[in-house]
C-alpha cells in the first residue's frame, strides 16, 4: 500500500479539523436559537446566528486548502500555496463584518435608550452563553494546534473565527446576566469591546496572509539556524548570501557559498548537494532550496 507524501497528511488532518468544526458549529447553532427564543434573550439569538457563520468560513477553508494543495501544472509551475492564503484573507474580511456588525448593533442599543421595553431573559440564555464560551474556546485550541502543526494559514484564521465566537458569547453573558440584574445595557458595551478584539484579530490575519502573498522574508531566528547548517558542512568555506522568500505557508531559499575555487566542478557540486540537502532536511517548510557556489577569496588564483 502506497504511503502518503506529508502534503496528503497535512490535508487530510485539515479535512479531519474542518469537519469537525462543521459539526459541532451546526449543533451549537441550534442550541443557541432555541435557548434564545425559549429565553428571551435577543443576545443569544444574534450569537446562534454568529456561529451559523462560522459554518460558512470553514467551507472557505476547506476550498482554499484542497485548491492549495493541487499539484504543480504547466500553468502554475511553482505550485498552488499562494491561495490558501486568499482563503484567509477571505476570512479575515469576513471577521471583519462580524466584528463591525456586533459594534453597530451595540451601539445602536446604546443610543437608543429603549432597555425598559426589553423582557429579561431567563437561565436558559444563560446556560447556554457558558455552554458556548466552552465549546468555542475549546474550538479555537484544537483548530490553532492543527493549524500550527501543519503551518496552515487558513485554518488559522477559521481558529481565531472560533474565538470571536467564544468573544461573542461572553458579551452574551455579561449581557444577559446583567439584564437579569436590572442592568440591560451591559450587554451593549461588552459588544463594543469585542468588536474592537475581532477587528484586531481580523487585522492580525490579514497582515500574516499579505506577508505569505508577497514574498516576505522568513524570520531572523530561521535565516540563522540555516547558516549555522550550512557553516556546519565539509568544505564551505563562508556565506556571500541567504535569501528566503514566503510562497505560501512554504520557503524558497537561495543561497550562495564560497568554497576552494581550486577543486574539481565535481567536488564543488558535492558541496552545493549537501548544503542543499540539509536546508531541506532540517527545515521541512522549505519547498526548494538553490545553492550557488563561488570560489572563496581566500584561495590562490586558479591555477593555469
């Protein structure tokens, strides 16, 4: 039986995720409608309706993994990385809306001064707001860590989804404890205040998915664990230069080394191969790896 290449694995656990995710948002979504109208709580209604959303922005992650994970064609020779993170700029727009929706609202409540109209919601509401900011803020751990183990940005952003969820569902709670206690407009300003921490985690996103869009620079930390590897092999005698650019969530490295200009192109060769197979050994996010050889300034002239 032909074994998976660590792209399928990758994808697959994304899959696994985002099933999961569908799942449990479909579930909670009906409960949280039901409690609400049972309830009485207009808070818990809008937040049932802020998880049916969340349905919504992972089947964008879902699209956008399977279609990064496409193999290379001759239209697209380098692969199709790059469109996760479109995904993830979809979905930080999308969080974006959400976050602005649940501050516009708020503050409409606010300044419309009609709280004494409003009927306090029951327990109900309020089980179910904790029962949500649970399962949420558990959604949202479990769908970083496989967003961190296979370095995805789109799973990623469908992870912070998740904890605006758990945000929304906290504002819910202050709010309809605070009707309960004779203080309705709670629920309005704790909506404000989460609007504030979506939009921040929405920006967060957009800006991580930018940089992966535009060929940024890997980190400092990563560029100097690649030469400390690369320093460490047999007959490279220095660094001219490393570069790193994002394509995607992967790495593409070039790399020009100084060896004795005396050897045969042979063993220059050897040299290059093993610099090469060792930035793609140890550093599994890079997806190709050049190596330029140069002689060495510190070696006679070639000889004649």
């Amino acid at each position: 039986m032909k074994s998976k290449s660590l792209a399928q694995l990758n994808e697959d656990l994304a899959m696994h995720v985002s099933y999961i995710s569908i799942t449990i948002n479909i579930l909670l979504s009906a409960f949280k409608l039901v409690a609400g109208i049972i309830g009485h709580s207009a808070a818990m209604v809008s937040d049932a309706i802020h998880s049916a959303s969340d349905v919504f922005s992972t089947f964008i992650v879902i699209i956008g993994i399977r279609l990064s994970n496409k193999a290379s064609d001759s239209t697209h020779q380098y692969g199709h990385e790059k469109l996760e993170y479109i995904a993830a700029m979809v979905l930080a727009f999308v969080l974006l809306v959400t976050g602005i929706g649940i501050g516009y609202e708020g503050m409409q409540n606010i300044f419309s001064d009609n709280y004494e109209h409003l009927q306090a919601p029951t327990y109900i509401a309020l089980v179910a707001a904790v029962i949500s900011i649970v399962v949420k803020e558990a959604m949202f751990w479990y769908t970083k860590g496989a967003a961190v183990k296979i370095n995805s940005g789109a799973l990623m952003a469908d992870a912070w989804h998740h904890r605006s969820d758990a945000l929304s569902s906290i504002g819910s709670l202050i709010g309809i404890g605070g009707a309960m206690m004779g203080y309705p407009i709670m629920d309005s300003l704790a909506s404000v205040v989460i609007c504030i921490m979506i939009i921040y985690a929405a920006w967060k996103i957009f800006i991580d998915a930018t940089n992966k869009l535009v060929d940024h620079a890997c980190d400092e930390e990563t560029l100097e664990a690649m030469r400390k590897h690369v320093l460490s092999q047999d007959g490279v005698h220095g660094i001219d230069e490393i570069r790193t650019r994002m394509f995607g969530s992967k790495y593409y490295v070039d790399i020009d080394i100084s060896a004795d200009g005396n050897q045969s192109l042979f063993h220059a060769h050897h040299i290059a191969e093993k610099v090469h197979d060792t930035i793609e050994h140890n550093f599994p996010n890079v997806k190709h790896c050049m190596v330029h050889v140069s002689p060495s300034k510190r070696d006679d002239q070639p000889k004649t």
